[in-house]
C-alpha cells in the first residue's frame, strides 16, 4: 500500500513537531484492527520532484501488510 501526503499536510505535521511515523504506525494498527491485516513493514519517503522548475516534495510511505490470520 502507499500513502501519499500532499506537501501541505506533511508541513503541518512539522509544524506542529508531530511525528508522521507515529502517524503512519497508528495507521497500521487500525487497518489491522479493522481488516485483520499484520504489519510487517513501513518505508517512508521524502523524495523530490520538481513542477515548473520549483523543488516539490513527494512525502510518502509503502507499508507492507501480510493478510493471513496467524490466530486461525
């Protein structure tokens, strides 16, 4: 799965010293409570792309979800 920030949201995050891990680890507990999906993984990235010759961030993460129910 990605999730994707708009380079808006991600600022308000730093702006307000909120940790965007924290958030995404949150993220992965209610997919897995909801949907039964185990978390293996979370890769954040900060990677740069450009528009009109001006530097835009592309804040995202891939996190990794096995979907097998380990209790059953």
């Amino acid at each position: 799965m990605v999730v994707a920030l708009s380079e808006e949201q991600a600022l308000n995050y730093l702006e307000k010293g909120q940790s965007m891990m924290d958030a995404l680890e949150n993220f992965t507990q209610i997919m897995k409570k909801e949907y039964g999906l185990e978390p293996m993984a979370i890769s954040f990235h900060l990677d740069e792309g450009f528009e009109e010759n001006d530097v835009k961030n592309n804040t995202h993460a891939h996190l990794v979800f096995f979907n097998f129910d380990f209790e059953q």
